[in-house]
C-alpha cells in the first residue's frame, strides 16, 4: 500500500492488526503514534510539509520487545505544477526558427512530469524527466518552430501534467500555458 498527497494536504492511513500483540504504533517525522495496546492505529497529519517523510507501523509480537514487525508506508509528496508565459514576442520571419520556452515552476516529484507542446489541438512534442527529486524543482521544455506563413494566427501552448499513478489525484493535475499567438511576416 501506498500514499499520495499534495504539499501541505491531510493524510490519514490505518494499520491494524488482526492478531495478538504487545504494543503498536507509527514512527513518523510528523503525526507520530505512540505505542497502545490498540488493534487498529491511525497515521494522522493535517497539513503534511515533510518531503522526505517515511512512515512505518511497527508492531510488538512477543513480550521481550526483540524485532518488532515493522511496514514502511511509501509516500508520494506532489507540489501542483505552474507554468510561467511561454516567451516570444513580436512577428516571426517566414523560415526562421524560434525557439518556445516553457517553465515549469516548482514541481515534485519530477520524475512524473510529463510536459506537452500543442499547437491549436495538435500535440507537437512531448517531454518526460527521469531525475528523482522529491523536493520542488524548476523544469524548462522547449520547443524549435519554423515560421511558416501558413501559421499566422496559430496558437502554441504547453501543458505540465503529473501522472502520479493510480494512488493519485483523478484526473492528474494539469496546468496549461496561456496561448501565444504567432504573426509571420
């Protein structure tokens, strides 16, 4: 089982147990739960700002304290993404190429961000990141564009999403650019 929570959101998750024991509780930088005689304990923490956070639910089978059986509970922390205006300005030359650029600005965990470029409804480009940073970091994606006459007026935008599996939000968090339009001369 596993976990996933958006920066400064509440998590509440349950370890039980179904047989009997000398004491269990949750070992946590935030929303520790001491030791009780309990069967079932609760992991509670109401505005969760802890990035590296590894709870686990230990449990006490025999008196003498030995090795307690003990489960990690995985947490994914995730941090909406927003993104900054897509940079361009002026009218573009026919035959140019332009660069667009779109910052993705504090984002966790990247390793589930997925960054897309569109032009009207036309996906252009995709780009994934495999860096395993649990802490909010700036991405920027790019895009190379020719200026072709036939584009004048068009839109370009991009697209931040965090697939963050099945444990995650439904639909995963979306932010899109505002639309450049693009003048070519």
């Amino acid at each position: 089982k596993s976990v996933v929570v958006e920066y400064g959101g509440s998590v509440a998750v349950n370890c039980t147990a179904s047989v009997q024991h000398y004491g269990m509780g949750w070992e946590a930088i935030e929303g520790q739960v001491d030791k009780t005689s309990a069967s079932v304990i609760t992991w509670n923490v109401s505005d969760l700002r802890e990035w590296d956070i590894k709870p686990y639910c230990y449990i006490n089978y025999n008196i003498t304290h030995d090795k307690p059986c003990q489960v990690e509970l995985p947490v994914t922390i995730y941090n909406s993404v927003s993104i900054s205006t897509v940079n361009h300005s002026g009218p573009m030359i026919e035959g140019e190429q332009y660069e667009l650029q779109c910052d993705v600005l504090d984002v966790a965990p990247l390793q589930y961000l997925t960054v897309k470029w569109y032009k009207g409804q036309t996906l252009l480009n995709q780009t994934t990141f495999t860096d395993t940073s649990i802490t909010p970091v700036n991405k920027t994606a790019t895009i190379l564009i020719t200026a072709d006459r036939a584009d004048d007026g068009a839109q370009y935008r991009c697209e931040a999403e965090l697939k963050l599996g099945a444990e995650g939000p439904q639909p995963p968090p979306v932010k899109t650019s505002e639309p450049l339009s693009i003048t070519v001369h």
